[in-house]
C-alpha cells in the first residue's frame, strides 16, 4: 500500500523535473502522466482529503507550464490537467462538496475537449451523471448519461458509460427496456474489448459491473437480483474497501425488507471496518438510504444502527475551489430555444485565466521588461511571477 510520504514524494519529483526545465518538456509530461496513473491506481487507498490537497497541488503545478509554452506537448499538457481535474471533481464529490466537484468536472470537460480526448470527455460526462443522480436530478442524470455514451470510445470505456451512468439513470426514471438495453450494451462492449478489465478510479472491474446491475436491480424492485448481484460485488472486494463498502451496503437494502437483521449486521460491519475519515459521501446516503428501507423496523441491531449513523462524524471540508455552475438541469422550452442560438461555450474561470495568460506570456510586445527586477515578463505593471503569487495564496 502507498504511504502518505510516498504519496507526496510523486509530486516532489514532478516538482524536480520542473526545476531544472521550467517550461515542461516531453519527459516533464510523461512524469505528469505517470502521476495520474499513480493517482489513479491508488485512489481508494488514501483518504480522499489527503489525495485531493496533493492531485490539487499538482495541477497547480502544471497549470503555470500552459501560460509559458506552445507547441505538441501542450495538447499532452492539457490532457493530464484534464485527467487531474476529472479526479479532483471525483474527489470533490465523495468528500460533499457537490457545487466544487461540478467546477472541477467541468473543467475536465472543457481539456478533454481540447486535447481531443474522448475517453476522458466520457467519463466526466459520467460522473456529471452520478452527480445529478445523486442530487434526485434524474431527467439530467439521465441527458449526461447519454452524453458520455455519445462520447465514449467502443469497448471497454463505453461498456463503463453504460453501466455507471446509462443503466442506473434509466433504471431509477422506471424506464425498464432503456435500462435493460443499456445492461446488455456493457455486456456486449466488454466481451468485445481484448483488453478485458482495466483497474484504477478511471478503469472498469467486474466488481463494478455487478455493483451497478445491482443498484439498478434495486431501483427497478428486482430485490432478488439485486441480492444475487450485490453478493457477487461483496466477494470480488477486499473487506475493508471502499468497493467493498458500497456492495455490502446494497446487498444491506436489497435485504432490509425481509432480513432487517441481516441488513443491519452488514452496515454495522461497514462502520466498524471503514474510520469515519475514509467513509465517503457515497457511503454515507447509502448507509441514510439504508435507514429508510428499514422503515419503523425494531429488529435486533436496527436501532443501534440508526444511532451510528446519527452520531457520524460530518466529512472533511475540502478546500475546494469556487463554482462557476456546470448546469446539469434539464431547460424548459425558452431555454432550449435561446440553448439552440450560436454562443460561445461558459469555460471555468480558471481556464480563462490560465488562456490569457498564455496568451499575453506568449507575445513579447505585449510584455515590458519587468519592473521589479525579477526574471520574466510584465503585464502591465504587474509581472506574471506576481500575478501567479497571488493566484497560489488565493487556492491554498
């Protein structure tokens, strides 16, 4: 397992490279790279505060490089910014901040589209879905659903927008055959895809896949399949993980009907096994969901339970960053009449900022020599080096 100080040490040695070419180069943005797959690979193995302040730190980094060069590897740049954000948004969401995740998510949106990536513009589609979803916005769960299906690259990638995003929002609209369709599509995608299954936040297992088909089972009243499945989800798992969590966590609502002790022995197991630090926002509204389908029940351990639940702890606050409103609603007519009129896109802030800058950085009449005897170019009378001194104090 991944230490915190080794969790750090990734993001040091980018910080190393970056010293000696502070402009980024090509081995620059393969450590880039290599520490999204890190993040990636061990997302579920940190507690989701500690990986967002070092993914965040990050992106900073790499943030300073776009306003400083041009050329092929910028389209390379803005892809692991992207893939940074989509995990930071991720993170944002399992910690409840909910209005941050969607700033992130949509800034993963807006580089995934300019460095032409479709796997990750699908995915952030997806989790935009689970987002909604969440929130009780099912028609708007249900459009980005349909977005990331659109987007998604065939196979294993599709197979997952099928799943996590197409399957549970049509199943909790009631919309049967939608649902049912979806399931097969992942099926099918996957047995298609020679690559089989892939691991990672960003990757697909089977555990996933039964995880999904059960919650969807849950929502369309199949709670005999929902059982089945959320049995096959708990035995891929660890104990202890937050996979694991998840699936004892359905089969514990898929039971509460008719086996409330069961039903609450598991989510006791979940609380006992999970700190509170580690129990993510996901677990939570699925432990609140839980103390819903028990209803009025007073069954052994029901009431223990309930209490547990009560007195957990709130989550972390994120140090997330301000929203700039990805709107996932679904518009009435005048919306979609003004939506259909040629605009130009809402990009985050951040992105605005980080565009002019490279704009200006990369137009040496535009830039005087700097006025404070520090090395690099002026924007006026502010140089560029001040102006990204103020822009970190203000993300900290």
């Amino acid at each position: 397992m991944t230490s915190a100080a080794g969790l750090r040490a990734v993001r040091e040695s980018l910080e190393l490279a970056l010293l000696v070419n502070p402009d980024g180069d090509s081995e620059a943005i393969d450590l880039a790279e290599a520490a999204v797959e890190h993040y990636s690979l061990n997302y579920s193995r940190h507690a989701p505060q500690l990986l967002f302040d070092e993914v965040r730190r990050t992106r900073l980094l790499l943030s300073g490089i776009l306003t400083r060069r041009a050329g092929a590897t910028m389209t390379d740049l803005q892809r692991q910014v992207g893939w940074l954000s989509a995990l930071l948004g991720n993170l944002a969401y399992h910690l409840g901040d909910g209005s941050g995740a969607r700033t992130h998510l949509g800034t993963a949106t807006t580089y995934g589209t300019w460095a032409g990536d479709t796997r990750l513009v699908a995915w952030a589609w997806g989790a935009r879905s689970m987002m909604a979803r969440a929130a009780g916005q099912f028609d708007a769960a249900f459009t980005a659903a349909e977005h990331g299906v659109a987007a998604a690259p065939s196979g294993l990638v599709r197979a997952q927008l099928s799943a996590w995003a197409l399957l549970r929002s049509a199943a909790v609209l009631g919309r049967v055959d939608v649902a049912d369709e979806a399931r097969s599509a992942a099926l099918r995608d996957l047995d298609a895809d020679p690559a089989g299954w892939a691991p990672g936040r960003f990757g697909f297992d089977a555990a996933e896949m039964t995880l999904h088909q059960a919650e969807a089972d849950l929502a369309l009243g199949r709670a005999g399949a929902a059982r089945a499945l959320a049995e096959q989800s708990v035995a891929a798992c660890s104990a202890g993980t937050p996979g694991w969590a998840a699936a004892t966590l359905v089969l514990a609502q898929a039971e509460a009907p008719d086996f409330p002790t069961d039903a609450a022995q598991r989510a006791a197991d979940v609380l006992d096994q999970v700190p509170p630090e580690r129990l993510r926002s996901t677990a939570r509204t699925r432990l609140r969901q839980l103390d819903e389908a028990l209803g009025g029940n007073d069954a052994t351990g029901v009431g223990e339970l309930r209490e547990r639940i009560r007195d957990l702890p709130p989550l972390a606050e994120g140090p997330g960053e301000p929203s700039v409103g990805v709107d996932l609603t679904v518009p009435g007519p005048a919306a979609r009449a003004a939506a259909a009129q040629p605009r130009r896109s809402r990009v985050p802030i951040l992105d605005v900022y980080v565009l002019a800058l490279h704009e200006l950085y990369s137009s040496p009449a535009l830039m005087p020599a700097c006025s404070v005897g520090k090395p690099g170019r002026c924007l006026g009378r502010l140089p560029v080096c001040g102006l990204f001194a103020l822009f970190e104090q203000a993300m900290r």
